[in-house]
C-alpha cells in the first residue's frame, strides 16, 4: 500500500457524488508532515490545476516531468487517503516545497 510522504505528487478520486466541479481523478500535492500522514491515516493536500492563472496562491510547477500546472494552495484538503485511492505519480524538489509551504504560511500564519 502507498504511504504518501510531504512532496508526493499524487492521482486522487476528487469525486464526492455531489457534482462538483472537481470531480474525477485529479492531481494534487501532499503537503502534510510524514508522520502525520502515518499515523493518521490521512493527508493534507492542495490540488494541481492545469488552467493556469498567474494568482498570489497558485505555484506554477516548472521542474516536474509528469505533471504540469499550477498548485492551488487556497484550496487545502484533507483527506482519507486510502478511501480515495491515492496513487503515487511524482515527488517535486525541495526547492519547489518550500516555495510551496512558504505561499500557505503566508496565508495562514499561525504564530
């Protein structure tokens, strides 16, 4: 079974039967603490959209060979990842995230 680990790219079922917009099988990038996402059974992820817009929030992933977009970071989630099939694709440079968390910190400073 896949353990996702902070800075997987990953395949998940976005589908909540409810007929939103996301629906179907998305990309998005954990973002969650290793231990976290052991323990816990679950992962905090932000989706990748390949529309890109040139937002204060969105990352535009430029180093990776699989997937290309833009990493969503106002639209944080958290999630059981075995009940939504999360399958690995990629993991993205350190570089990429730390610009990545320095773009969520900066919306949600909690000190």
């Amino acid at each position: 079974m896949y353990l996702p680990k902070q800075g997987d790219i990953c395949y998940m079922n976005f589908s909540t039967g409810k007929g939103h917009e996301q629906n179907g099988i998305r990309s998005a990038i954990i973002i969650s603490k290793d231990n976290y996402n052991k323990f816990t059974q679950m992962v905090v992820l932000c989706p990748i959209t390949t529309n890109i817009k040139k937002f204060p929030t969105h990352y535009e992933l430029l180093k990776t060979k699989k997937v290309h977009g833009a990493v969503l970071c106002e639209h944080i989630r958290s999630i059981d990842f075995k009940a939504r099939k999360l399958t690995f694709v990629e993991k993205i440079s350190k570089d990429e995230l730390v610009e990545i968390l320095d773009i969520i910190n900066g919306m949600i400073e909690l000190n």
